[in-house]
C-alpha cells in the first residue's frame, strides 16, 4: 500500500509562494498540488503580502463516509 | 545499588541544563558524579575519565553543526585510550537522534525531552520504565464541587415559580417525541405505533430498507477491520493536559458523519489530552421524527444517532473519557437522551430555550419533550448542560441566561443536574455594542461573576470557547483558543469545549491534525498560567451586575406573563428583532394527554 493510505483524513502543505498576488498564489497552490498528484484538494487559507503568499493547501485523502484506506491494513511500500 | 563514578560534561560552548539535572539526580541516588565546564575538548574528557576512573561518561550536545564528526572523533579517542571496554559511554541533548549514537558507537542515545529517570536507569544499568499515565488519568466530574445553592434569593424564587407552572402544563400534554421515547423503553423502536408518529423516510426504512441520500450502512468487513484497529490502538499514555487543580476539563466536539471516522478523532485527541468528547448529529436528524436504526455512516456532517453508531463509538473511548451525547434542539430529544443514557454516555444537551429560538424548532414542542428529557438525564445520573447559542443569532446574553436559568430550575425540580453554558464569544451583541473593543476578557468574565453571583452551578464554556474570533489560519486559530481556555482557568470554571484550528474553514471537513492544534494550544496555556490567574479590569464587575439586573428584569416579565412557553412566543427571552425566531418544526404536534 502507498503510505498516504496511512493518512487519516488530510494532507495539509502549508508554505509560502513567491508570487505578485493573490490570484496568482491561487494559481500556483493549484499546480503544485496537481504536480504531487493530489486532486482533491482546497485551500484552506491564503494571504498575500509583500513578495508573496502564506498559504495552507489541504488534500483530502479520506473524507468521512470513503472506504478509509487505512483500514486496509497492510505494510507500506518502500 | 552499587555506587558508580560517573563523568560528565558538555561538548558545547555552554552548559546544558539536562545534565545538571541528571547530576543532581544522581548525586541523591549516591553515586560519585564529576561535572565538567563547558568548552572542554574531546581530549580533556577522555583524560579526565582515566584520571577519575570513570565507569559511565555521560555527555551532552546541544549545537547540530558538525555533530557526528565530534562524537565520533570522541569514541575512537576513548578507544584509542584503551578504556572503552570498561566505561558506558551516552550522550544527550537537543542535537541528538538516538539511532546516530547507536551508530556511531556509543551504549546510548538519549533525544530530546528524555526523563532524568532514563539517564539514572542508564547509569545504574537497569531498564527504565515510562511512568504510565494513562493509568493515573481519571474521568473527570463536572458537578460534584456544586452545591446549586442559589446567592440570589429573588431570583431563585422567580425561577422556582416559573418552573412550578411549567411542570404543571407539563404534567397535561403528550408529544410524538415523548411517545416514541417510551416506545423504545418498551423496545418498541421501528414498530408498527413507533412508525405511525415517524417522518416517511424513518417510515421507508424500517419497512423496505431505503436509506435518506447521503447515508449508508457500514459492512461487517469494514467494522471488523476497525475494531482491530480500536484494540490494537488503546491510549496507554494520554496527556493531561490541566497542571493545577482548578483548570477546566476539555472537551472536543466529533461529527464527522462516519463513526468510523469519528473513532479515529476520538482516538486522536485521547492521546492529546482531551478530556471528554461531544456527538455532533446532523442538523436534518433534528427535524426529523424518529430515529433511524443500525451502523450508519453520512457523507456530510454530523454522525447519525443510532442505537449501533453510539455503542459502537462508546466502546472505542478510553475509560478516563467523558462523553456527551447532544438532545437540545429537535425533535427526536427525549428519545435522543434516553438512547445516549442506555450507551453509557455521561453527559447529554438540553435547552429548549436555545433549541427553539436558535435551532429551528417549535417552542411547544421542545419545552415538552425537553422536559421528559431531562427525567430521563435524571433517571441516568446524566448532568446535561445548556448552551445559550441563541446569543449568536443576536439575543442579548442577559436574556439567553434568563431562558438558561429558568432550564436548570426546571432540571433541579425533576432532580436533574444541570451545566450551565455561557457562551466565550465575539458575539453580535458585542459586535455592535462594543463591549470586545479593548479585550475579550472583561464580557466573558462578567458572564461568568453574573452566574456565580446567581447560583452556585457548575459552568462549562462553550461551545466553542472563543466562537466568532477565530479565522481561516491555524495559528491564529490555535492561539485564539488557548487564550480563552486560560481565561477560562484563571475564571475557575469547571469545562470547556475547543474548536479545531479548522473552526473557520468551511471547505470540507474538519481534520484531526487540526483538532490536535488546539489541544496542544491549550495545554501550553494551562502550563504557561499555572496558579497564575488572567486579570479582568474593574468593568468586568460592573458588567456582571449590569447583567444580573437585566436578568431579574426578564424573569419578572416572564412571571407577569404568566407562561415560560407563552414568553418564548412573545420574545421575553429573545425577540425577533434581535434575531431570535420560534421555530416551526414540529409545530402543532403536541396533544393535552389523554
């Protein structure tokens, strides 16, 4: 099994993005999620100031009501 | 207890505060310790072990920039001496990660936060055990300090006259919810009668297995991989959270719609120092007539209260957790507190003033049903507490405590124990008023000297602490919330409920690393106050008392009224200028008792 199945219900990235506005900090959370392969995502919160965003991007791996990966059990890959 | 010679010394430019301790730790359990300034050299170290005859050296590290070589030059040096075969050799320290000292030769490697005990053990060569706190933690008790002796004697005996004539209504009048209540004590839940006063889709389920959208029913494979997941995963060692005696218990709200889910939240923040728990039910549950059956899991929030779900959830808690099923808003309440009473639960929601002017249903009929539910709250010994959330919508506080107080009256008269809930809020009332301009203590203070001035009530802060001043960022979040729990230590009350630090985010769900954010929060708060205590200024008392006449005042109008039902009607107790509305589930639907 892969080991985000181990996460409970979310992946939260929290970090900060060069960008010149909000927008565009948006845009970036976007494709940076995209990248990782995490598509169900939203974001949580985002401020721009200056050079560029603090922002908080959440992956929902589990929601409530899923099949909960892990409760599959098994080891995790390496 | 053979006395050892132990050395120690730092491997950093200053002094490192653990191993004093270690030494003075040692020093009382009679061993010969030798401690080294700061700024020694790897080499001084070694020639002062063969001087000594040190057994054990003990050293400390603290700076992470060059670490491994350091050490390492340090165990061929004490090799290179020839003493190696003779001495333990461990290190410490911020800098360390127990699995390079393995690595790079030494008898131990202690991380950061190692109990002074586990160096003793090593010194003395034993195996040290963890204190388990787990086993030291106790389930706390919210009401047992209370007297509910009334300081206020006008007031007491204008409640006491209210609630004596809303007993005597009571005692005339019978209600769906009361009916299907008595059904299920007769186990008579999805029968024929039972399903003659339930909603169509209670109706369609007990009758052709159709689930509302939205809910499923969990497989039998999914709940015995969860279960082995529950015993596999008891909490040994939860935090406690509180440092001095008269710090409030802490209670998390959990909902997530799936129990499963809600297990593993629970579970989570057990371990994190929560004290009780709160069952979120979904605000549809509320407006339907009756209750559905089996394990249950919804897409959307709030966990659907069957007989199924709350067991299954209770024999996840650890025995120190308390836990509180909610019955204060809908239709299904008398029900709900004598299912919550039957699974064990040891706290329960009612208050029909909130749950009628603030949560949407029928004034008649939450008064009715919410008096059965506080005899059956009697009945299970379960204290209930009574939030004022309709001072969200924008009634005065004043007013939400008097409908708080003539509630508990009520509860005391049918030998229930009621919890008084005042909001720690930004709420309208400030907003506009004011009040919160300069800090958020004086308000919430105020409310707390106005009830103890009143009666002598456990209080229990919610729901949650601090509602309206969180944002969207986990920080701010978190902090907000730990200064009103310290606010709420320093005022001595008995509990509060925390928010996550999602309690703004409306997105998705609510997630458990953000429940655990505020749990640490407000750990740090109760350890960075103490005995200490937060300071109202002097308008917190005249606040308080400016309160208490205001109470006395709507009590007075609801006496001259006549009717505690009739006042909820007329907007005694929150009007709908002010923004509270009666509710209209359920309306019509209570019948004078044959």
């Amino acid at each position: 099994m892969e080991a985000k199945a181990r996460v409970v219900d979310a992946l939260d990235i929290e970090t900060f993005l060069i960008c010149e506005n909000e927008e565009e900090g948006r845009r970036v959370s976007a494709g940076l999620m995209e990248s990782m392969g995490l598509s169900d995502f939203d974001l949580v919160y985002i401020h721009h100031e200056g050079i560029g965003a603090r922002v908080r991007i959440r992956a929902y791996i589990n929601r409530p009501g899923d099949r909960y990966t892990w409760l599959e059990g098994g080891e995790i890959n390496d | 207890m053979t006395k050892k010679r132990v050395l120690l010394s730092p491997l950093d430019p200053v002094h490192d505060i653990g191993l004093k301790m270690i030494k003075n730790a040692l020093d009382e359990a009679g061993h010969d310790t030798y401690l080294l300034p700061p700024d020694v050299t790897p080499g001084e170290i070694v020639e002062e072990a063969l001087e000594k005859e040190a057994e054990v050296i003990l050293l400390s590290r603290t700076l992470g920039y060059g670490v491994a070589e350091l050490l390492g030059r340090f165990v061929d040096l004490v090799e290179g001496a020839g003493i190696r075969h003779r001495v333990k050799i461990g290190i410490g320290g911020m800098a360390i990660k127990p699995a390079i000292a393995a690595e790079l030769g030494f008898d131990q490697g202690f991380g950061p936060k190692t109990p002074v005990e586990e160096a003793v053990a090593f010194v003395e060569g034993k195996t040290y055990t963890p204190p388990r706190e787990g086993s030291a933690k106790r389930k706390g008790d919210l009401v047992r300090e209370r007297t509910y002796e009334y300081h206020h004697q006008e007031i007491k005996s204008l409640l006491e006259e209210i609630s004596e004539k809303t007993l005597q209504w009571y005692e005339k009048i019978q209600s769906p919810g009361i009916k299907r209540a008595e059904l299920r004590e007769k186990g008579l839940a999805g029968e024929k009668e039972y399903l003659e006063i339930s909603d169509d889709s209670i109706k369609d389920f007990f009758s052709d297995g159709i689930l509302p959208s939205g809910l499923r029913l969990i497989d039998g494979e999914e709940q015995k991989a969860l279960e082995s997941i529950i015993s596999a995963g008891r909490v040994d060692n939860p935090r406690i959270l509180q440092r001095q005696p008269h710090q409030p218990l802490v209670f998390i709200q959990y909902g997530t719609g799936c129990p499963f889910m809600d297990i593993a939240h629970v579970k989570g923040t057990e371990g994190w120092g929560a004290d009780g728990v709160v069952h979120f039910d979904p605000s549809w549950g509320a407006k339907t007539e009756g209750l559905l059956s089996g394990l249950l899991s919804h897409e959307e929030n709030g966990s659907v209260i069957t007989d199924e779900n709350l067991k299954l959830i209770k024999k996840a808690l650890e025995s120190s957790t308390l836990w509180q099923v909610r019955a204060h808003r809908g239709l299904n309440t008398p029900e709900t507190v004598l299912l919550a009473g039957e699974a064990g639960a040891e706290l329960t929601k009612i208050n029909p003033v909130y749950g009628s002017l603030g949560g949407g249903t029928d004034p008649e009929r939450l008064l009715a049903d919410s008096i059965k539910a506080m005899e059956y709250a009697a009945r299970y010994k379960m204290p209930f507490d009574m939030p004022t959330n309709e001072e969200l919508c924008g009634v005065p506080a004043y007013k939400a405590f008097a409908g708080m107080l003539i509630v508990t009256q009520l509860g005391l008269a049918l030998g229930a124990q009621p919890v008084l809930q005042p909001l720690f809020c930004y709420s309208p009332e400030m907003m506009l008023g004011g009040q919160m301009e300069d800090n958020y203590i004086d308000y919430n203070a105020a409310k707390v000297m106005a009830l103890r001035g009143i009666i002598d009530a456990p209080i229990w802060a919610g729901a949650p602490i601090g509602f309206l001043t969180h944002t969207e960022e986990r920080v701010q979040s978190s902090v907000s919330t730990s200064f009103h729990a310290g606010m709420a230590a320093s005022l001595e009350i008995e509990g509060i409920s925390i928010a996550s630090a999602d309690e703004a985010y409306s997105g998705g769900p609510i997630t458990l690393p953000a429940r655990i954010d505020t749990l640490q929060g407000t750990g740090e708060a109760f350890r960075f106050l103490g005995s200490a205590r937060m300071q109202p200024t002097p308008k917190a008392e005249e606040w308080a008392e400016e309160l208490t006449e205001n109470i006395l005042k709507v009590l007075k109008e609801v006496v001259k009224n006549g009717s505690f039902l009739d006042s909820l009607y007329q907007g005694i107790l929150g009007s709908q200028k002010e923004g509270a509305y009666p509710g209209r589930n359920g309306r019509g639907t209570v019948l004078k008792r044959k």
